[in-house]
C-alpha cells in the first residue's frame, strides 16, 4: 500500500510537560487505524499536528503529493448563518471551481449522510446531526485520509452504528482517536497506543483492540 503521511520524530509538550518525544508514525493507504492512550497523552493533539492545524515543537509531518486529508474535530463548528448544503460547498469552493458541480457533489454526499432537509441552518442541528454535517463537509472533498477525534461524541447508539458501517465501507484509510472500546473494536484494523511509558512514545499493533 502506498503511503499517504509520514510523521518523524515528532515531540509536543503543553505546559511545560512533555506529550511525547521522537515519536514516528506512516499512515498508508486504505489503513484502518484506531488511537488509544490514557487523558493527557496527546491524541487530540497528535491529531491536529497531522492535520496540519498545530505544529509540533520539533520533527516533521510530510504527505504524498496530491494526497487530500480530512480532519473532523471533536467539536463541529460550522461558519455562522448557513444552511448545511451552504456548510458542504463552501468546503468545496477550493476545488471544484464550478458552481453546479459543487451544488450536485454537496446534495449527494449529504443525502448519502441522511440529511433529508438541505436548507436547514446548520445552527439549529442537534449534536448528532453537526456530527453527520461534519462528516459531510469532509466527505464530499473525497479524501484518500481521514483523521477523526472522537468521532461518536454527541451520536446516539443508531448514529454510532450508521457511522462504523460508513468507516467500513469507505474507500480511504482513516485514523480515529477514541475511547470507545465497542467503537474501536468495530473499526480499526491496527491500534496505535500514544503514551509516555513506550520510548518513543507510541506503541503500534498490526490486530485489532482484542488481540
């Protein structure tokens, strides 16, 4: 499988104290990658730092020319005033230059997501369905990488089960920050552990969370 991103030896600290240190990490294509690690460790902020959205205090994170890499945070924040398919092309705008092929890649990807009413104001979704809008967003730019953090937060059971068929089913390969056991058992074919007490400060197994 061809490789997608390459982080090496990447260090973080937050106040002083260290995340983690020369920690190294390729993500390839169509990998199916779960992060775990205790509160502190720097999931969240590993995360962003692949995604490009927080840089690291030392090391480096490189992609595969042409290589697209969505990003859905844990909280979904949505520019004010806009209607969910406004959310999706808007998100498009950078590379699909024509209007309608944005208008007709938005309504697909969020009738594919569930969304029935495309002109609701993102503003009045519950938590569930920001989640979906979110997925969305990225969705629809097709990306050959998705970096997700804690993706079943604000999803009811019928919503974190409609996403692990999403993720099973997707074309590319993804790497999701999660302590939901059921969830990670559910989706991830490697498990990549983030903590202090490895050198390096990882430790990565090529089975699922069980084994």
């Amino acid at each position: 499988m061809s490789l997608l991103l390459s982080a090496q030896n990447l260090t973080k600290s937050f106040a002083h104290r260290p995340l983690f240190a020369g920690l190294c990490l390729d993500v390839r294509a169509g990998e199916r990658v779960g992060l775990i690690g205790p509160n502190g460790a720097g999931k969240s902020t590993l995360v962003k730092i692949l995604a490009g959205l927080e840089p690291a205090d030392a090391g480096t994170v490189t992609s595969r020319r042409g290589v697209k890499v969505g990003y859905i945070p844990q909280d979904d924040v949505f520019p004010p005033g806009l209607t969910v398919h406004g959310v999706v092309t808007a998100a498009l705008a950078a590379e699909v230059p024509e209007e309608h092929e944005r208008d007709t890649q938005a309504t697909i990807t969020l009738t594919q997501v569930g969304f029935d009413d495309l002109d609701q104001l993102a503003g009045t979704l519950s938590g569930g369905w920001r989640k979906r809008l979110a997925l969305a967003r990225e969705l629809a730019r097709k990306p050959d990488l998705l970096l997700l953090d804690e993706p079943t937060n604000h999803l009811d059971l019928p919503g974190v089960v409609w996403l692990e068929r999403l993720l099973r089913n997707a074309p590319f390969g993804y790497l999701a920050a999660t302590h939901d056991r059921a969830f990670l058992r559910a989706i991830a074919d490697e498990i990549l552990e983030v903590s202090r007490v490895y050198p390096g400060g990882a430790f990565r197994v090529a089975a699922g969370y069980d084994d």
